[in-house]
C-alpha cells in the first residue's frame, strides 16, 4: 500500500494557512456594543448567526487539503472547482452576516478607529477570506496550466 506523496504546492498551502486565519477569526468577536455610559458589554462571534457556515466551510477546505494523502489515487474533488465553491459558500455566509449586524445596527462606532477594536473577529475572518479567495485563484491557473 503505497500512498500519494506530491507535495500539496504553494496554492494549496495558501489556502491552508487562509482556512487556519478564517477558523482565528471565527472565534474572536464579530461585534462588541455596549461598555460606554455603564452599559454593560455584549459580543457575539460567528456562532451567533450564518457565520457558523463560514467556520465550517473552512474546515472544508482544510478537508479538502488533506483528502489527496488519505487515498492511494488522485481524489476529484481536489480541483479548482471544489475549492471555489467552499470558498463562495464562506462568502456568502459572511457578507449575509455582516448585512445582518449592519441592520442591527451593531455597527454604530462613535469613532471610526472603534470598528476595528470591538470587531476584529469580522476582519480577521475576512483577511482570511481574502487570502483563500487568492488561494483558489492561483489554483485555477495551475490547473489550467
């Protein structure tokens, strides 16, 4: 038994250290009110709401990594198509969300500089969004290659 040893490429080490940044980011505060005039704090991360999904698609993708080096033959689902998929499915969950704290009105900062400290679960979790949505890009061109 003799099992695939190609090495994973930088496209998909990317988009493993995107999903590692994406699972960082789930589990700090997606939104933070209260705390100013003695009113006390309240947060939430991205179990609260659809964010959830975005927690799980990352774990997908890290599935995904991974799934080539469990099997003796090339897997089909480790192609560009799989990954762009988890990835839109993150994106989604994520921009449903943020829509959904903005219409709350969790969002309302006496100071701009504010959004960053009583949210950074929100941009960690889009960094590492970004970082994969890069990850499948780069993907598709080596495959097309």
């Amino acid at each position: 038994m003799s099992l695939q040893r190609r090495p994973p490429g930088r496209s998909r080490l990317v988009a493993a250290i995107g999903s590692l940044v994406v699972l960082g980011g789930t589990l700090l505060p997606w939104w933070t009110v209260g705390g100013a005039d003695g009113l006390p704090v309240r947060s939430g991360n991205a179990f609260d709401s659809t964010g959830i999904v975005v927690f799980v698609a990352a774990l997908a993708t890290i599935a995904l990594l991974t799934l080539p080096y469990a099997s003796e033959r090339p897997v089909v689902a480790d192609r560009w198509p799989t990954y762009a998929l988890v990835a839109s499915i993150a994106w989604v969950a994520f921009v449903l969300r943020v829509g959904d704290l903005v219409l709350s009105r969790a969002f309302e900062f006496a100071q701009p500089t504010e959004a960053f400290t009583r949210a950074p679960g929100l941009w960690v979790t889009a960094l590492g969004l970004l970082i994969v949505a890069r990850a499948v890009y780069d993907i598709a061109g080596a495959e097309r290659r």
